[in-house]
C-alpha cells in the first residue's frame, strides 16, 4: 500500500469494513464528510457542472494500492482502492506531492 499526500481533491471513495466497531466507524465517517464538504465548500472558487472548483489549500493523504493510467481522469491516472487516512493540516500544498510523483508510481 503506499501513501501519497495530494494538495487538490479530485474525488474520494471510502468503504468500510464489517467489524464489531461499525457504527462508530460510520459515524466517524459521516463526521469527515461533513467536514469535508463545509471545508471544499468555504474553498470554491466556481463550478463546472457537478465539479465544484476549490482553491489548492487542503492537504489530504490518500492511501492506495495502486496506481494505473486512465483516460477517464485530468491527470490521467486512477487509483486503486484509494481512501482518505487523514488531512494534514500541518502540511500546506507546496509540501504535497505532485501529479508526477503519483504518476511515478505507474
């Protein structure tokens, strides 16, 4: 699994798994996703159909098992099983890692 800190979100996917702790991982969830809308929200810069455009000052590390190249995505790459572990806020988006280091990972 490698991890890649990204400074602008594109899209986010999370599962949860079946455990004894479910609900408090749901609720733990439902708690980042409300955050994460407010927070993308008080950062748009204008809309593009369903995109809404932010400014690049989140820094949010996104886990994945891999990479690979796709012309569905801007940046031309998918990932693989990504999910959100945390946002940096200790990290600003000039430390984040580049389109180019996750293409690295191709």
């Amino acid at each position: 699994m490698a991890t890649v800190l990204l400074g602008e979100v594109v899209a986010t996917s999370t599962v949860v798994s079946a455990t004894s702790s479910r609900s408090a991982k749901v609720a733990a969830l439902a708690e980042l996703l409300r955050w994460q809308t407010a927070a993308l929200l008080e950062r748009e810069v204008g809309r593009d159909g369903q995109v809404v455009i932010v400014r690049p000052e989140l820094v949010v590390e996104i886990a994945l098992d891999g990479a690979q190249r796709s012309t569905r995505y801007p940046g031309g790459v998918a990932l693989r099983f990504a999910r959100v572990r945390r946002y940096r806020p200790d990290k600003g988006p000039a430390d984040a890692d580049s389109i180019d280091a996750v293409r690295a990972l191709l």
